[in-house]
C-alpha cells in the first residue's frame, strides 16, 4: 500500500489540522478519502464556495410523517458531522477542492448510521480476566489518547495532545508516531483475556465500530480500483492500523451485508464554537474551541495577541487594563510554561496569568473571558446554494426583510408593537414558537399588562435547522407550517386551558387563517365544559388574548363571546364549587380566584367585574361553608375593591378566641397573601393580628407557625422589616387612647391632601 497514506487525526486539533495540510501539499494525492457520511459526497463542493464559513456541520435527517402533538418526534432522527476551520477534516477537503482533485467521505453511511444497532444499550459482561483487564480495553477504546497521556506521565490527555501536537512549532509529521502508537495500543486490546477485551462497552458499539471501518477499507478499494494511484485517507487516529490492516474483502462484504437503511437527506448547516465544546455533549467534542482557533489562525506569537485580545474584552466592560498588564501577563505566561517544561504556553498558564495580572485575582473578568474567547459563540454561516427545505429559505427570507440576523449570543431585542416593522418581527417570533423554534424566547415584561411593548431574548442554536426541517411537514412558509400546526394542536387538545393558550398564541402570532378552526374548537368545548377550576383556569389566557388582540389590531370579536359566557358560567358555578373544601383543594382554588379576579381587572369590562364582585359578597355571606383560606383572601379582594367597610369586625371574630387556631392561621394567611401594606398601613387590623398571636397558646402557636412562616415569607425583607418596626413602637409606646387622635393637625395635613387630589386629578377640598 505504497501509495497510500492514512493519517490520523484528532477531531478539531488545530496542531494537527496545520499537519495535515502540510502533509497532503508534500504528498500531493490523486483522491481523498475523509471519515463522514458517503451521502455528503454530492454537497462537499459547497465547501469550497465564499459563502460558506466555518463552524459548519452537515446535517443528516430522516424525513417522517407529521406527527400529532404529543407524539414526541414522530420517529425522526438526525445526525450531524461538525467542521471547524482548525478542524483537519475541515483542512483536508479545502486542500482536494483548492488542488482539484476528487474527495469523498469513506465511513459507514449515515443511512446504516441512524438505525441503532443490535444490543447498543446492552453491555457485554467481561467472562474471564477480572476488573482490571474489563477497564484497561474500556479506557483503551474509549480515550487512546489518555492512556497515551497515562505511558507519558500525564494525567490529562489534552494537555498531553496539547504538547506532543498542538503547539507543534513545526519538525517532522507526526502521523507515523501516531499510527505506531496506536497500532500498539490495539495490540494490547487483542492481547487481553477474552471477553474482557470489550471493557464493558455495549456489544452494537463494538458492532458498529467494526461496521465503519469496514466500509472505510471497502472504500478505499473501489477507489484504487478506479485506477487511483496516490490516495490520501484521513480518519480518527484510532482507526489507521484497522485500515492498514490486510483484510479480505469478502470479510468486509459480510460485515456489511444486510444492515438496514433509514431514508435520509444531508445538507449543510451553520455550527457554533459553543457546540464543540466537549460541556455542550459533543463526543468529540474539545474543551477549548476559540482558544483553539486562535492557535490555528494566529499567524506569530499567539500568547501575546491572545493576551492583547483578552485586554480588549476587558476594555470594553470599562476595566483598566494598560499595556504594561499585557506585558506582564506574556512573561508570566512564558514562564509558567518554562517551569512546566512544556514547549508553548498553553491555555492554563494563559488562564492563570491572565487572572493574577489582567484581572487582578478577581473570577468575574476570568469567566467573561472564558466565555467570549476560549469557548466563543462563533456562528457559521452556509451559501445560498446549500440544499434547503422551503420552510429553511422562507425563514431567510424574513430574516433579511425584518433585519433580524441570527447570533449565537444572546442579544435582547426590545419591539414597539404601534411600529409595523416590530410587530412584523414579534408575529414571526411567535409563529416560530409555535413550530417548537424558539430562537426568540419573550420576557414577561409588560404582558399581563397588554402593553405596546415586547421584549425577547434572542439566540439562535444549530439544533434549530433540525427542528425547521421536521416542522416543514406542515407547511412550506413560516407563516403556512404555523397556522397548520395551530389548527392540529387545536383539534388535539384534552382541556380548555390548553385551547385557550392555542387560541391567545394564535392571536400574537397573527394567524387569522387559523383562528376559525381554534374558536370553533374553544366554543365547542367551553359550552360542555362543567369543571369550574378548568373554566377559571382558561380564562386568563382568553383575557390577555383578547388585550393583546386590541394592542395589535387583531380582531377578537369570535373570542369576546366566549369570554363573556364563561364569566357568566365562573359566577354562578363557584358558590358550589368552592364549598367544603380541604386544605389542599383550597390553595388550588385560591390559585384560580386570583387569576380570574386578574384577568377581570385587564379586561376592564364593569359590567363582568360587578358581577364577579356580586358572586364574592354572596360567598361572604356563607362564611360556614367556606374554607378559611378561601374567606380571608375574598375578604382582601372586597376590602381592595372598596365594598366592605367592617373589615376589622370581620377579622376580630375570624381570630377571635372561639375560632380554632388553624382555621384562623388560614383565614389570616388568606387575607394577607394580597401584600404587606395593608398592615404597614393600617393599625388597627396590624393590632388584631399582632394581638391574636400574642394570644395564641403555646401548642397551638406550634401548629400554625408554618402558615405565617409562609405568609410573612412572601413578604420583601423591606416590608417585614418596617411591620416589626411598627410592632416595636407599639409596643414602646403607651396605649392607644381616643384622645390621641385629638394630636391630628388638620391645618398642617390640608397642603399635602391638596397636593396628592391634583396628581390624582381630583379637584382640590
């Protein structure tokens, strides 16, 4: 095999990538062979295309039927195949395409690749040799290169790679090293007892690495076969002495014989630096993408334009950082990586001097730079040319119109709704959340007040292609694939609150095609619908819809009518339903009546909110029947509402020393789950409560502590420091008399009431 040149690699190892390439320009092949899908072999000129700019992936999908909502994926599967521009596989076709001569990808198809194999998640159980030789081939086949960094004295593989390859200033190839190596490291692992030598793995892994490399060599024969006399093969360094090996091809034929197929498409898709970080679950994944891409395209001295980077990030956060700190921070760099012995200052001594001189020992600066620079958020970017479904290109399309460039970083984008250009943007941003795309993820700012005003955080991830591809079944616009998906999710729903969500999303997105079919759906289902929990718990999203409707000009006719019927079903079904409830019945419903009593107040409608009032008064006057939860929080409601005016009576026999000390912890947590200023305001109820506490005995005091806990908890520390303020004056002080009310000066108070009835736009006294 003369004329054959295996190379082994590391995925994304900019040392080797520069490698490589040298090594191909020296060898100058005839074809190229490179580990990936076969079925990438019509696109991979579009690496070579201006347009397209690394990191980049191709993306192999399993098309599938629509699926209904809740069916999960619909059976759909997708694999991806990363590139970086310091990635050697990267480097190697760019050679082929630049010097013209035919590349291909070698490894199993990604048609065999996305069927699992036979006993994948089943590990093979080690008959004979014991521990130790089950987790020498586990750690063999698993990581080659950390057992190498073990033999080497190392005990970290990538700082071991790091130093033998990466920072590499040049010399000889490393390739025949790494093959030998290798070589010997599968000797060892045939070598060991059998039925150790799977180290525990599943059996379809081994299956399925035995499968690649058999369609590797199987490609490598048609391709010498074709008449190819200098080809070059470029594949994970494990697999070069599987390659070199003389095996027949019949072996390989039987191998490969019969495995099954998945029907998939391949295209190109932008990547980011993010997900090829090995933290992101990328199995190949490495621990520094950006810090390995300024080692790849740092023409000369790369510690020092690192560290001139790194003081740049800092300036721009408004950190003083001179010149002489980057001076510094190289010495102390070089040095660290002298005292180590290593022949370039790698990313830890970096780190160190970049925390000890730039950021003066402080962590916050160190992982600002960790995050903008030695992992990076890159985002690649594809030709126009790039295969795509009609969905993928329709989306493009709205993002040149709207001018919302996709960024892998956050980016908050704040929308004024009266603007035709934001509202355009949000109704796209919620018709993709409704395809399950959420590269816009809205803040709560301002909704539940129905303002003009949205805020959404915006970050797009790779993922994001795949999900547009699967949503493509149901449509072949943005706006298309929504309102079909809306109209299925609709006609799926088991509940009245699941509609109404559909129907509220329906209107943000502007999906007035689908709404019929929604409100036919909702109206169906709110006219037979007789849980009152569920008709409360739908109407929230009914109301903010229907304010949201108004914000954006949508009609919203359809949806009133059903608003107005349920407020009508809410009122006269909650007397019942509310009667004789438990503790834990109660919170729930306690839940419901402060969203229904919300939604009233933003729908602004007085002839709904006196009827809901009217329905409350009713109840207060069954108090028997009535939850002591639930009697406390709608005596709140009234009092805020201005209708009852003996409130303190009413809490005096709630707390009073008839009452049963959890009924009247109840009642009180009720009442005061509407807000602490009532009691900062108002002494005589704070008197009451305080009193009542004071009162309580011993072991009853025990039993209700965990419901003023959680009442007085929700309270901000500012509020609960100024009620014990309050308690503590009161309790310095001597007791309340009527004639202290006599020391009111009503001449002092008249400039400020006369003040305070101008800013509120009543006229004066």
């Amino acid at each position: 095999m003369s004329d054959v040149e295996v190379y082994g690699i590391r995925h994304h190892g900019p040392g080797s990538a520069r490698a490589l390439r040298g090594a191909l320009e020296e060898f100058k092949p005839d074809a190229v062979l490179i580990e990936g899908p076969p079925e990438a072999d019509p696109i991979v000129e579009l690496a070579g295309d201006p347009g397209m700019v690394p990191p980049v992936a191709l993306l192999a999908y399993s098309p599938a039927p629509a699926p209904a909502p809740g069916d999960g994926d619909g059976g759909r599967k997708a694999a991806f195949w990363p590139f970086a521009g310091f990635s050697p596989e990267w480097q190697a076709v760019r050679y082929a395409l630049g010097a013209g001569v035919p590349v291909r990808f070698c490894d199993l198809p990604a048609a065999n690749q996305l069927v699992p194999s036979p006993g994948e998640e089943e590990a093979d159980e080690p008959e004979e040799g014991g521990p130790s030789a089950s987790e020498a081939a586990e750690g063999i086949r698993l990581d080659p290169l950390g057992w190498l960094a073990k033999a080497a004295g190392y005990d970290d593989a990538e700082r071991w790679w790091d130093d033998v390859v990466e920072h590499r200033g040049g010399g000889p190839s490393p390739f025949p090293a790494i093959a030998e190596a290798m070589a010997e490291l599968r000797e060892q692992l045939a070598a060991l007892p059998e039925g150790s030598a799977s180290g525990g793995l599943p059996a379809g892994h081994l299956l399925r690495e035995e499968q690649r490399e058999a369609h590797m060599r199987r490609t490598l024969r048609r391709t010498l076969k074709e008449g190819h006399e200098r080809v070059a093969v470029v594949c994970g360094a494990w697999h070069v002495p599987a390659l070199r090996a003389k095996v027949p091809a019949a072996h390989d034929d039987r191998t490969l014989r019969g495995l099954p197929k998945a029907k998939v498409a391949m295209t190109w898709v932008p990547w980011t630096h993010g997900r090829l970080a090995g933290r992101s679950g990328y199995g190949a994944g490495v621990r520094s993408p950006g810090w390995y891409h300024h080692l790849f395209t740092a023409a000369d001295r790369p510690i020092e334009r690192w560290l001139t980077a790194a003081a740049r990030v800092l300036r721009d956060e408004d950190l003083h950082v001179s010149s002489a700190h980057v001076i510094e921070a190289v010495r102390l760099a070089e040095a660290l990586a002298a005292l180590r012995g290593r022949p370039l200052a790698g990313l830890d001594e970096v780190t160190e001097a970049t925390r000890a001189v730039l950021c003066e020992g402080a962590d916050l600066p160190v992982e600002l730079i960790q995050r903008r620079m030695v992992v990076g958020e890159r985002l690649g970017a594809v030709p126009e040319r790039t295969p795509m479904v009609p969905l993928q290109r329709d989306l493009q399309a709205e993002q040149r119109r709207l001018r919302l460039k996709p960024s892998a970083l956050d980016k908050e984008q704040d929308l004024d709704l009266r603007k035709p250009t934001d509202l355009d943007r949000s109704r796209l941003l919620h018709r993709l959340r409704l395809l399950d795309v959420d590269w816009g993820v809205p803040s709560d700012t301002g909704r539940s007040k129905g303002t003009f005003r949205e805020t959404w955080t915006l970050a797009w991830r790779p993922e994001f292609d795949v999900e547009l591809i699967e949503a493509s079944v149901w449509g072949t616009t943005v706006r298309g694939a929504a309102t079909a998906r809306a109209e299925a999710m609709a006609a799926h729903a088991t509940a009245l609150a699941d509609l109404t969500s559909v129907a509220e999303r329906c209107l943000l997105a502007d999906l007035g095609d689908a709404l019929p079919t929604v409100m036919d759906a909702l109206a169906d289902r709110a006219a037979v619908d007789t849980d009152v929990a569920q008709l409360m718990s739908a109407m929230p999203a009914l109301v903010r819809a229907l304010r949201y409707g108004d914000v954006r000009g949508t009609s919203t006719g359809p949806l009133r009518t059903v608003v107005d019927g349920l407020v009508v079903r809410i009122c006269v079904g909650l007397p019942p339903a509310v009667s004789g409830l438990d503790d834990d019945a109660a919170h729930e419903f306690l839940t419901h009546v402060d969203a229904v009593h919300g939604a009233l107040a933003l729908l602004a409608e007085e002839g709904h909110i006196e009827r809901w009032r009217r329905t409350l008064e009713s109840l207060l006057a069954r108090p028997d029947v009535l939850h002591g939860l639930i009697e406390g929080r709608l005596t709140r409601l009234l009092l805020d509402a201005g209708r009852l005016h003996d409130v303190p009576d009413r809490m005096a026999r709630a707390v009073s020393a008839g009452a049963a000390p959890d009924r009247a912890a109840a009642w009180v947590e009720g009442f005061l789950s509407g807000g602490a200023l009532i009691l900062m305001h108002d002494d005589a109820l704070l008197r009451l409560v305080d009193d009542w506490i004071s009162g309580l005995p011993g072991d009853s005091f025990t039993d209700v502590l965990p419901l003023l806990r959680r009442t007085f908890g929700a309270y901000a520390d500012a509020e609960r420091r100024s009620i014990g303020e309050r308690l503590r004056r009161r309790g310095e002080s001597p007791a309340h008399s009527p004639g202290a009310e006599e020391a009111f000066d009503e001449s002092r108070a008249a400039p400020a009431v006369d003040t305070a009835l101008r800013i509120l736009g009543w006229p004066g006294p």
